[in-house]
C-alpha cells in the first residue's frame, strides 16, 4: 500500500516539478552543431620542429685524422728551418709517391730534378725536365752520371753553382755555393735526415763528379 501511495504522490505533483529530457537534449544537441572551431593560419601551417644530430662518418673520421696529421708535419717543417735556409722544394710534404717530375716524392732525386727545372725557369708543368728526357735510363742517383755521359753533357771533377753533386753512394744533390778553400755547399734531400732538406758543407774531391746542368 505504501508503494501505491508513492505512486499517486508521484502523479499528483505539478507540472512543473517534472524535467523535461526531450527538451533539454534538443538544446544541447542544437547548442553543439552550432559551434566551430577556427584554426589560424600560422597554427595550421606549423612544423613540428625535433632537434636532431648526425654521426660523423669513416671518411670523416679519416679526413679529420689527415688533415691533423698534416697540419703536425706543416708545423715541423716550418720549425725546422729549412725554408730559411733556402729550401724551396714544392712538395715537402708530399707522401710516397711519384711527383711532377717522375721521381719519387722528397729522394734527393726528386728535388735535385726540381732545382734544375727551377734554374731553367720551369717552375710548373710541363717541366723542362722529366725521369723521361733527364734520366730515362734509371731513376735511382747511381744511374745519373751515365745517364749524362750518354747524352754528351758535361761531367766534370770541378763544382759549379748550380750543378749536381753526384756521389757513388747513390746520392745527388745540388751545388748552392763554391766556397774559399776548395770547398763547396751542398743542397740535398734524404740524407742522414729522413726525407727532409738539409745542407753540407764538403770538399771538392768528396763528391765523385759534378754533373752540369744540361746544356751548359
């Protein structure tokens, strides 16, 4: 009876007191399709920004370790006083291989050829004087004495500024000076000091022959 009592109680309340779901519900669905949303223009055309990083390569790595290794060799070099004392040899860091001129890269050689070239006025290619037309014979110094003698150019017991000091040991190297006393100033490369330029200072008859530049 009690249940049935609330039941009339519930019908007896006025109309008012009664939510209407339908209408709320319409409002909100109206309210809803009514709003938009505005996107701007800078907004919408925004990157995503990520900072980022890259892995050094090999090649990198290795050119990094050369250029390192050279720039040390550069600084030993300049320390080393050669240029103040008249090295002008182009390549005096170059590695292992053949130069311009056909000989190997800082042999006493090479850098005699260059001055011969450089007394020549060839101080850039084509070379007045190549392994080809200087020593085709042979490359090493041993070779460069018959290699002259061959060509009809002069050998003599007798130094010259600008000749080439050929000693039996499979040596050249280049008549700076001819000094007071029967002594003469040798220019070289690859003796007693690694493939580096050096000077000596010798009597006339310490060098086997001297080998005038060609043509003279």
């Amino acid at each position: 009876m009690a249940a049935v009592g609330g039941m009339f109680a519930v019908a007896g309340l006025p109309a008012y007191a009664m939510p209407d779901f339908n209408s709320d519900t319409t409002e909100l669905v109206s309210a809803s399709a009514s709003q938009s949303l505005v996107v701007s223009d800078v907004a919408s055309g925004a990157v995503t920004s990520r900072d980022t990083f890259g892995a050094t390569s090999v090649e990198q790595l290795n050119d990094l370790r050369r250029n390192a290794q050279l720039a040390a060799a550069n600084a030993e070099y300049l320390a080393s006083g050669a240029q103040a004392l008249g090295d002008d040899y182009p390549w005096p860091l170059e590695g292992y291989g053949l130069s311009p001129l056909n000989y190997y890269y800082r042999q006493c050689t090479d850098f005699v050829a260059w001055r011969l070239n450089r007394d020549a006025g060839s101080t850039s290619a084509p070379f007045a004087f190549v392994w080809s037309n200087l020593t085709p014979g042979g490359g090493d110094a041993s070779q460069w004495k018959w290699a002259w003698e061959s060509k009809g150019w002069t050998v003599s017991s007798t130094p010259v500024v600008g000749a080439v000091a050929w000693f039996n040991g499979n040596h050249v190297g280049y008549v700076k000076s001819v000094l007071p006393g029967n002594k003469v100033l040798i220019e070289e490369y690859n003796h007693n000091y690694g493939r580096a330029y050096g000077q000596r200072t010798l009597k006339w008859d310490e060098v086997a022959a001297y080998l005038y530049p060609p043509g003279r």
